[in-house]
C-alpha cells in the first residue's frame, strides 16, 4: 500500500448515521439496518470505512466506535475469504497500532477483532501477529501492554488447539514462559490475564506448558491470595483443572491446596467462592480423594453446609417473597426447550423393570432456571452429593450435628438449607440414614405445608430422593401421608411448589408402580383439577407426571371411570394445540404412554390421534423436501414433530395391537416410514425402525409386501457408532425374522456379518448387545442352515449376554434359535460349552418343549465325551451351576 486510504466525507457521514441509528430500540428502525448493511457489504471499502470509525474517529463517541468494530467483526466472520487484499491488510495494520487504545473498550473491540481474524485461519497468513502481540507485553505502556494482552487472552481462548500444531511452529515455547513472568506484575488486570493465557492449556496436557509446569504450580502458589479476586477466582480454575491432569505434581502439596481451597470456598466474592467449590467436585472423581480428604472432612462438611443457603440476591432473584402467583401466566423467555428423548427398545432384566441405560439422575435440579444458572448453593449441595457417595457413613457423622440445628431452625432460609442437604446426602448415605428416617420422613411431611413456598418446594424434591425407602415400607405408615400431601402441594398456589411437586410425583410414580392402584381416583382426581388450574410450564411437567403414572400402572388404568376423568382433558388440549406448537411434544409423549397403558381403553381416542399422528410426519417430510431443493424460500422443518409422532403411532401399536390394523391399511404410513428410514437425523431413522418393530407385532400383512425395500436399508443402519439407531434397527430385523420365517432366507446375507461384529465389540451398551443376541438367534431359528456355519463366532458373547435378561417370548424364541443351530453344527459350540451350559441354567422356568431341548443337547455332550471326560468338565463349574444343572437336567 503506497499511499494511506482516506474516507470519502460523505460516505463517512452515511455510515455514522447508520451506527446512530442501530442503536435505536425500534424493531422497524433495527431491520432497516440490517438491510442497508447487507448493501453496504457490495462495496469492497466498507470495511475499511468501519475501521476507521473504530481507531481513527476519535471526535465520536465510544460506543460508536465499538459498534463500528464489532459490526466489522460479524463481516470478518461472514465474509472475510471476500476482501480484497488491500483492505483486509489495512484492517490488520490498523489493528496492530490502536491494540492500546486509552480506553478500555476501544481496546477490547480491537482485541475481539483480531482474535476473530486469527480464527478465520489468518494465523498462518498473520505471521508477524503474535511476535507483536508478545513484544508490545513489554511495554512501559500500561494500556498498550493490557491490550495486547486482552487480546492474547482472546487468542488463546479461540486457537487454543492451532497454536500448538506443527503449522505455526509451536509459538507457545516462547509464549507459556513469557507469560508466567506477568503472574507477579504490579497491576491487577495484567496479572488475571497472564493466568488466564496459561490456563487453556492445561485441560489439552499441552506440552509446552508441562515442561514449565512446576514453575507455573509455584507462581499460582505466590498468587494464592492475592487481593484481586479475579486472579483469585483464576488461581482456583487452574487448580481445578491441574487435579484432573497433573494430580501427580499437586499431590506433594495437597494438604495445603485443601487448606486453601478451604478458605477459597468462603470467599467474600460469590465468583471465587464458586470456582473454589469446583474443587471438592473434581477431587470427588480422582481415585485419591478418599486418601487426600479424609482428615479434612471435619472442616469441609461445615463449609459446603453453609454455601447452600440462599443467599439475598438469590432470594430476590426467585421471587422468594411472593407466596402466591399462580394467577401470573408464565413469561415464555423462563419456559426451557423439551428435548424428545426417542423410543429405544430395550430388555427387561431379572428383579427390576427396564434398565436405564444412562441412570437420569435427578441431581439437584430442584432450584429455578431464572438464577444464573450454576451458582454456589448448586455446586456446594452437588458437591455433598458426589462426596456422600465417595465417604458414604464417614461423611454422615459430620453432617447429622449439623443437621439437628437446620432441620428444626426458626430461621426458614436455615431451615430451607438443611433440607437441602438431607436430599443430597440421600443416595451416598442412605444406608446409615435409614434409622433416621422414621422421624425425620413425618417431619418432611409437614414441613410440605411450611408457609414459605420455597421450603415447601425444595422438600419436594427432598423427599423425592428418599421415594425408594418410602416404598419399601408398609404403606400405610409413609407412602399414604407422603402421597396425600404431595398431591396437596400439586395444587398449590405457588408456581414453583406445583412444579417441584409435580417431578417428586413423578419420582413417587416410577418407585411405587402398582402400590398406586388402590389410589387411583383420588390421584387422577388431583392430576385433572391441575389441568384447569395450571399456566404454562408447569403443564408442561404436568404432562409427564399423567405418562409416568400411566407407564407405573400400566392396564389397571383401563378402567371406564378412570378413563372417562382422565381422557377428556387430554383431548381437549390435544384440540387446542396447532400442528406448529411445540407443546404437542409432551403432550404426545404423555398419550403414547397413556395408550400402551389404557390398550383396547384407547380405541374411541384411537382414529383422529392416529390421523394426525400421520399428517404430522407427512408434513414434515414434504417442509424437509422444500428446504432441501429450495434453501432459500424454506426453511428447514423442526423434526422433532415427526419424531414424536412416529413415537406416538409406535403406542398405538403396541396398545392396540391387531386393531391398529384397518387404520394402517387406510393410510400411507408405510410410504412415509420408507423415507423416515433413509433421514439424514439419526433420531429420526430411530424412531422409525422401532415403529416398523411394533407394526411387524401389530399387522404384519400390511409390511410384509415392503420387506424387500426395507431390509437393505435395516442392513445399512446396522452401526453401532450411533447406539439407538442401531439397536432398534437390531431389534426390528429380529421382530420381521419371526413373521417371515423361512422366507427370511434371502435377506440373511445383509445383515449377518453386522451383527457378528456388533456381538463381539468391545464396550458396547448392555441394551445393544441384548437386543443383538436376541436377533442372531431369531435367524437361526428361521434360517438355521445359513446362520448355524457362524455358531463358533458368536456363542461365547451370545451366552454370556443372554443370561442375565428374565424369561420371556424374545428370550424363548432366540434360545430355540440357538438349540436348533447347536443340531446343525454340533462344532460350533464345543469349545464354549461351559457357556452354553450356564445360560442355559440361567431359565427359570422354560416352556416344556424348549427344557427338551436343553435336555438332548446337554445328554448329547455328556455321551459324546464319556462319563469321566463329563465329569472333568463339570468340575470346573461353580457350585450354583453344578446343582442346577443335576436338578433340572439330571446332568
């Protein structure tokens, strides 16, 4: 560039104009700003008007200017691979000379500037970037140097992994060291930022980092209390991140690191009081803590006790003084987006119902969404959560004094803490609570009709933690009291008690199932007159309390009157809700479980829920053609729509069994499913496969025709690098196998290798595994000469993940598929045998035909290898094993 650019003076004055007014609150005015922008964007010198305005106008006021450089920074974003190269060489140069701009917010936008250009890969073509940035530090400029380290700290946050590539050649050797000389600076805000540069590289073991590492550990040692509390708040977050990754360089000075954090966690500033906290929490999951923690617990329990009060601001933050708004409707802002969690099709195993793959812990969720969200009460009780789980009755007898002083305190906000605590010590310490809990559950109880709506609530969610103990006992003595004022609080006048209530219900529900029966009425009764009383979100939860009683009672819902209280409503809202509102979701949810529940109960429901079930996942397959052809005009659908619907129509199916049938031979369902089954969202192709499974059960007559179409792509699905997808694609193959027998021959070839290479993978899911033994053996039942030559492969995994699921029609079918198998190719199975015969003895009941079987095998074995070969071999058996075996089988 010879010469310097200039403005045109007019065109100055249009675009100052411009910043004027985008800071007007007028929605009209703002859209018309985005629009001549847009235009502006035509021209190539733009940009270079903008950054003028930020680093040379200095007659115009601040915010101008920053507006002026952030706008900048959104065109960096959008279009920098456009500019011409003499202007985007002026806006670096720029950039460079005013990174010390005397004013703190001209130098930040300039910092947010380059850090933006230096992620849009300018890196590499910014050679002389960093060196600068990394001479001016040195400056005697104080604004200069805290600009240019503004930035680094930016860069560093943004490209953190590129800075320690082989493409730029590794700038940290020279950086990391040359910022721990700033971590004893004399101002402040140097000495945060310094801390702040290192600390993004400790969680990624970044090597040029831990060749200084002891150096750094003693700097943030010398910094430890320092008077400023960010570089407090920023010693602690490198501490926290070094216990996951260099424990072995704290270790030496743990006991002092504790001491500190000790202090750190009372902190004055609520900031480094949090992130201190964050301590107790990693330390929790190193196999150490035990060790490390032990003799500290007598300080730490008090400490993390006292950081569960709310404080002030939280109160008036929660509205805590206001006892009743249930007549305010609800702000839609405070309203959370519902994820759909799709169907996944899983096995029962002995001595419980499903299996959750990912235990959903209700951890201390109970406080409100509108407090920044993660705050010292949270991570203080999370903290005793995973603690009690570590320490169990060790952690106990420092916390029961306490808790005899909260429990029955005068003061609520005390009294409010303590309950707290009780629910998150609940599942680390329940087995030393529980001779406590005979007093202390009657004492929740009435603390369920406190007068502070925010002790009413969080007991809720208390006693929610201890549904599990509750129900074990007589039910008469806790479970009737509990249940009568819990419902009690569902109705209450306070938004947030009915919420908390609503989720410790549903918690009750899934613990209790069928206890709940004789209550029925008197539940349904409660559950519907919320309906008519409820404002927005909370019907939302009100929903899923209906589909988990629903789940936990199953059929004895059917019954008319129940029916005739609980259908009305439903349908009601189902009416009212259009195609586009996002409250179908639970709404949908909460009907298929009713559904499958209610059975033949559901039929007069049955045609317009199944009509628009259909409709939904139909529009939203055509909305998603538009979009793909057209990207312009239309946008793409939310498919969650269609998610939820094909789950719907999958209860449907399997309440309604054979009856569904003349619904499916009226509509274009399969057709839709054909293109659900080729979508590029996995939940989609999901919740797809598992209805194909449930209408394979239902009327098979109406997919049978389809099957050649479906099969290769069930075959393509079958990845289990997306667990879900490929489980109910499993899962679905082994349900079609049953209908199709022998005429299943032409399709094994698609699908078998897959599934042999799933069964022997190494950590793969429980549900995915079972489900795939489930379908190998339905094949080898249909097709035994095609799948039995693969016996040898598959029988070890095969066996071992069989036994532990209960007896049932999918457990029977499979086993008959092995057995058959075992007669084509005895081989197959020699050498696994012992395996073979301890999932065998794994039945508790086998249906008399199939016991045949495993007889013959069993007999054949012992014949084939002599008497005292048998007997070698069944000494190696476990005892249980042994007696079974001789009991059922005479072997």
């Amino acid at each position: 560039m010879e010469c310097e650019w200039k403005p045109d003076e007019q065109g100055l004055q249009q675009i100052l104009q411009l910043l004027k007014e985008s800071q007007s609150p007028d929605t009209s005015t703002q859209r018309s700003v985005q629009q001549r922008l847009e235009q502006l964007n035509q021209y190539p010198d733009f940009n270079n008007y903008l950054i003028f305005v930020l680093t040379k106008l200095k007659s115009e006021d601040e915010p101008t200017r920053s507006l002026s450089g952030l706008i900048l920074k959104n065109n960096v974003k959008a279009h920098y691979q456009n500019f011409p190269n003499g202007v985007s060489d002026f806006i670096k140069s720029e950039c460079l000379q005013n990174i010390g701009d005397s004013s703190p917010l001209i130098r930040a936008t300039v910092g947010i500037l380059i850090t933006t250009i230096a992620s849009k890969g300018e890196l590499q073509n910014w050679p002389e970037l960093l060196p600068k940035l990394c001479l001016l530090l040195d400056s005697e400029d104080y604004n200069t140097c805290e600009g240019a380290f503004g930035a680094l700290q930016k860069i560093c946050e943004d490209s953190a992994e590129i800075l320690d590539s082989d493409m730029l050649d590794r700038p940290l050797n020279i950086m990391i060291p040359k910022f721990l000389q700033f971590f004893k600076h004399s101002s402040p805000k140097i000495r945060s930022h310094a801390i702040a540069c290192v600390n993004q590289f400790i969680i990624s073991r970044t090597q040029a980092l831990m060749l200084h590492i002891d150096p750094f550990i003693e700097n943030l040692f010398a910094l430890a209390t320092d008077d400023e509390p960010e570089v407090r708040k920023n010693v602690c977050r490198a501490l926290v991140m070094l216990l996951e990754v260099r424990l072995d360089r704290l270790l030496p000075h743990m006991h002092n690191i504790i001491e500190y954090m000790l202090q750190r966690t009372q902190d004055h500033d609520e900031n480094v009081a949090l992130e201190a906290c964050e301590f107790w929490l990693t330390l929790a999951e190193q196999p150490v803590c035990k060790e490390v923690l032990c003799g500290h617990l007598s300080q730490l329990t008090p400490v993390l006790v006292n950081g569960m009060k709310y404080s002030e601001i939280d109160i008036i933050l929660l509205k805590g003084d206001i006892e009743e708004d249930e007549a305010i409707p609800d702000n839609e802002q405070d309203i959370r987006p519902r994820f759909h969690r799709s169907r996944t099709v899983a096995q029962q195993h002995e001595g419980d119902g499903i299996e959750d793959e990912e235990d959903e812990d209700d951890e201390l969720d109970d406080d409100d969404d509108t407090i920044s969200d993660w705050n010292l009460r949270k991570c203080s009780a999370a903290a005793l959560d995973v603690l009690a789980n570590v320490f169990r009755e060790d952690l106990l007898m420092h916390i029961l004094p306490l808790l005899k002083e909260l429990l029955f305190h005068p003061e609520w906000v005390v009294k409010e803490s303590g309950i707290l605590v009780l629910g998150a010590i609940a599942e680390g310490c329940m087995q030393g609570m529980i001779p406590y809990l005979p007093e202390l559950i009657p004492h929740l109880i009435q603390c369920l009709s406190d007068t502070k709506a925010l002790v009413r609530s969080i007991t809720c969610w208390t006693l929610s933690r201890y549904a599990h103990w509750v129900v074990s006992q007589p039910p008469d003595v806790y479970l009737k009291p509990l249940m009568t004022e819990l419902l009690k609080r569902i109705l209450d006048s306070n938004k947030r008690v009915q919420e908390a209530a609503c989720s410790a219900f549903a918690t009750l529900e899934e613990e209790a199932c069928t206890e709940l029966v004789p209550y029925l009425a008197f539940i349904l009764d409660t559950l519907v007159f919320a309906f008519s009383k409820y404002q927005h979100k909370n019907l939302l939860i009100l929903y899923d309390a209906i589909g988990t009683l629903a789940d936990s009672v199953g059929h004895h819902l059917n019954k008319p009157e129940y029916i005739q209280m609980l259908m009305p409503p439903l349908i009601q809202k189902w009416n009212q809700l259009k195609d586009e509102d996002k409250d179908l979701f639970p709404l949908l949810e909460c009907l298929s479980s009713v559904a499958t529940a209610l059975q033949s109960g559901f039929l007069p429901y049955c045609e317009p829920v199944y009509q628009r079930c259909v409709n939904l996942v139909q529009k939203t397959l055509a909305q998603s053609m538009l979009h793909q052809s057209q990207p312009e005009q239309y946008e793409a659908p939310d498919k969650d729509f269609m998610i939820v619907a094909l789950d719907l129509l999958s209860g449907l199916a399997e309440g309604l069994g054979g009856t569904i049938e003349q619904l499916v031979a009226r509509s274009n369902i399969l057709t839709l499913m054909y293109q659900c089954m080729q979508d590029k969202m996995p939940e989609v192709r999901q919740s797809s496969f598992a209805l194909l499974g449930d209408l394979t059960k239902a009327c098979f007559q109406h997919v049978k025709p389809c099957i050649a179409d479906f099969m290769p792509i069930l075959g393509t699905n079958l990845n289990p690098e997306l667990i879900s997808v490929c489980n109910n694609a499993t899962w679905a193959i082994g349900e079609i196998s049953i209908q199709m027998g022998p005429e299943m021959q032409p399709y094994i070839a698609m699908v078998l290798h897959q599934l042999v290479e799933i069964i022997n993978r190494p950590n793969t899911p429980k549900t995915l595994l079972e489900n795939t033994a489930i379908t190998i053996g339905r094949l080898g039942y249909v097709c035994p000469q095609e799948v039995a030559p693969m016996l040898q492969q598959f029988i070890r995994p095969w066996c071992t993940c069989l036994r532990n699921i209960r007896d049932n029609e999918e457990k029977d079918s499979a086993f008959r598929g092995i057995c058959t198998m075992i007669s084509v190719n005895p081989g197959g199975v020699v050498q696994d045998f012992i395996f073979f015969c301890d999932a065998v003895a794994s039945w508790v009941n086998p249906k008399d035909d199939l016991r045949d079987m495993f007889y013959k095998i069993l007999h054949g074995f012992k014949n084939q290898v002599g008497d005292d070969n048998w007997r070698r071999f069944a000494d190696q058996f476990p005892m249980p094993l042994k007696e079974r075996l001789a009991t059922f089988y005479g072997v």
